[in-house]
C-alpha cells in the first residue's frame, strides 16, 4: 500500500488511538465481519473507490449497510474509513483488516497494561502466533488441511486450534480470522503480518537510549521515572552508549524520535544550512 492510501491508513488508525484502551473483542470481531462483507460485493468496492462520490456519501453508505449489524464502534469506524481516500478496493479491505486485527492487538496490550507493562501481553500474543506458524510449517498434510477450498470454516477453525492449545483468545480470533478469510495469501502469512503489527505495537513499550557514557544508577532511575512520566506508561528501557553522539542524549520510543543529542543538533544545523 502507498501513495494516498498509505495517508489514508495512517490517518485511519490515528484515529483508532482514542478507542484502544476500551477495545473488545467485540469490536475486532464486529470489523473482520464488515471485511467480509466488503470482499464478497464487488458492486459496494467499486462504490467505495468511485471518485465521484464525495467520502461523506460513501461514509453513510457503509454506516447505512452496517447499521443494526454491527456495534456503533464498528460502524463509525468503518464509516470514517470509507470516507478516506484509497487508490484501489484492494487497498481499502486491507485497511479495513489492519484496523481490525490492531484492535485485537489493543486488547492483548491492554490486559496487562493494567498491573504491568503492556508488553507482556503483546509477548504472549506474538509467541502464540509464532507457535501456530511454527505447527503448519511442520506438516504438509496441515498446510493442505487449511489451504482445501472444500472445507468449512467450522472445521478450519477447529484444526487451527487444536495445533495451538491454549493459546490466548486474542490469539484465536486473529488465526481464526487468517484461516477462514486469509483473502488470497496463505494463513500463516497472514498470522506473520498480524505478528508484524504486535511487534511493532509492542514498540510503543520500549524506549531505546542512546548516551555517550553509561548512566549512574541515579540517573537512570530519574530517566526510567521522567520516561514513563513523559509517555503515561511503564516502558522498558534499554540505554546503549554511543560516543559518536557526542554529548546529550537520544531517545527513540516506537516511531518517535526525541533527539537532544549534539550530533543531532549539529544534523539539523545541516539541513538548514542546505536550504
């Protein structure tokens, strides 16, 4: 996905933050069930990437289609997607599965968040995920089993997790999800990209240091207490030290880049200078 549809996902679960700390299963469950709806009408994917149609229209048609079915969570969301801008139908049910399966991801983060660190959870989907993978990969005959057109989502579902007992419900509901509607790709490269999207989730948790000398054990208290203050979170910290920085400090937590660092400052003083 690029382009105006990259924009339009950024800005999708952007606006998906606000709801993730309440999140169900529910709703996750709510969302894949709108993607297959989108995925088996071709006629309502064209609609929703005909660019003569304005987003507020193709905003109502979703909510409208959706309405009564669904929990109001999913149908705004899935209303505020259609809204969007996307440069294929492909484009948007792809979306429509990133936001959904982010959901799910919410919850597993949630669910220690609580007493603990919010990684934990996300280790524990992940490692569940990847022993789910772990299993197909070793039998052919599974492989075959959840790839056979013939057979039922029912029983997909209940293959799938008899290779995996025990698994966490946040689990179950994304390798449900890529054994029953894996929409082209086989199922465990789907569960490899929800696992790509709990990884990342889990990044959010981890603030990577960088100093120019080790820290004292003072220091690194006050740092771990001003991080957690700073992000409203228990985050692990890991501090590597960079002399190449030369003095200051680098922070780096997810995709956020806090960089008070003199290479830094000396790196933007570049870019002006170019200007």
């Amino acid at each position: 996905m690029a382009g105006i549809s990259s924009e339009s996902l950024t800005t999708a679960l952007a606006q998906l933050e606000a709801k993730l700390p309440f999140a169900s299963l529910q709703l996750a469950k709510d969302l894949f069930g709108i993607l297959g709806t989108v995925d088996s009408s071709a006629g309502l994917r064209r609609a929703l990437t005909d660019p003569s149609r304005s987003g507020d229209e193709k905003s109502a048609l979703v909510k409208q289609l959706v309405s009564g079915k669904v929990s109001a969570d999913a149908a705004e969301i899935a209303g505020g997607l259609a809204g969007l801008r996307w440069a294929s139908a492909r484009d948007i049910g792809d979306a429509l599965e990133t936001l959904a399966a982010t959901v799910v991801i919410a919850v597993a983060e949630n669910k220690s968040a609580v007493s603990a660190s919010g990684i934990t959870g996300l280790e524990e989907l992940e490692n569940d995920l990847f022993a789910f993978n772990q299993a197909v990969a070793s039998s052919h005959e599974v492989q075959r089993a959840l790839s056979e057109p013939q057979a039922s989502a029912a029983a997909k579902v209940v293959l799938a997790e008899k290779l995996v007992p025990g698994v966490s419900e946040e689990a179950k509901v994304l390798i449900g999800q890529a054994v029953t509607q894996p929409r082209g790709v086989k199922p465990s490269k789907l569960v490899e990209s929800f696992a790509k999207l709990a990884a990342k989730r889990q990044q959010r948790w981890i603030a990577t240091v960088s100093v120019t000398r080790p820290l004292t054990e003072t220091q690194a208290s006050r740092l771990q207490a001003g991080l957690n203050a700073l992000y409203g979170r228990e985050l692990k910290v890991n501090v590597n030290v960079d002399p190449r920085l030369i003095g200051g400090i680098r922070v780096q937590v997810g995709d956020e880049v806090l960089d008070a660092s003199v290479i830094g400052r000396l790196t933007d003083l570049r870019r002006q200078l170019a200007v």
